[in-house]
C-alpha cells in the first residue's frame, strides 16, 4: 500500500507516463503474489517443507522481478546507472512462473500419508 501511495502521488510528477506504468506492473505483480502466498497457506494438499520453498522462490521472484521494475524506473530520480538489471527481471519473472507449476504439481501429485 505503501508502494502504491509513493507511486500514485508522488511518482506522478517525476515519471514519466512509461515509466509509471512499468512501476505499476511491478506493484500488479507484487500484489498477486503476495495473495498467491497467503492462498499458498490454505491449501492442505501441499507439505509444510514444499510451502516453504514455493514461498522462497515467491519472495526471491518478487524481489528480483518488482524490485528491479522499482529501480529501473527510479534510476533517473535516484541519479544512478541501473541498467544492469534490466536482466535481472525476467530471471525474477521465471521464478515466479516456477513457482506457479511447482504448486501445480505438488498439488496434482499429493497422497495423504
């Protein structure tokens, strides 16, 4: 919410209009994946040790695929050169993805003890 304060008031008069839809692609994202963790914790049919790795490679996702959308686009307000990331975000991107079918499958191959 903090985020999406910043970027609605704030970051309007120092982005331009690209720049602040990419900023808001990174929150989109941020957003449905922290849902994806919170529904992760419901369901039954998935181990406790396979929640905690689907939910790290969710958290290490989101903060190479958002936080490097944040950064990229701030890099002018910032005053710094971060164009070396730009090839961190889609590796944020596939592990996000991963995460997605890695629930998939543990949820598809469950068998109760």
């Amino acid at each position: 919410m903090i985020l999406g304060a910043f970027g609605a008031h704030l970051l309007e008069k120092l982005l331009s209009a690209a720049q602040l839809a990419s900023f808001e692609t990174g929150l989109r994202y941020q957003f449905y994946h922290v849902f994806f963790l919170i529904l992760l914790s419901l369901i039954p049919r998935i181990e406790e040790k396979d929640k905690n790795k689907i939910a790290l490679l969710i958290s290490i996702g989101i903060l190479l695929f958002s936080g490097s959308i944040y950064l990229l686009n701030l890099q002018d307000v910032l005053g710094l050169n971060l164009g070396f990331l730009g090839p961190v975000t889609p590796i944020g991107g596939s592990l996000l993805i991963f995460a997605w079918f890695y629930t998939a499958y543990k949820i598809k191959t469950y068998s109760p003890r």
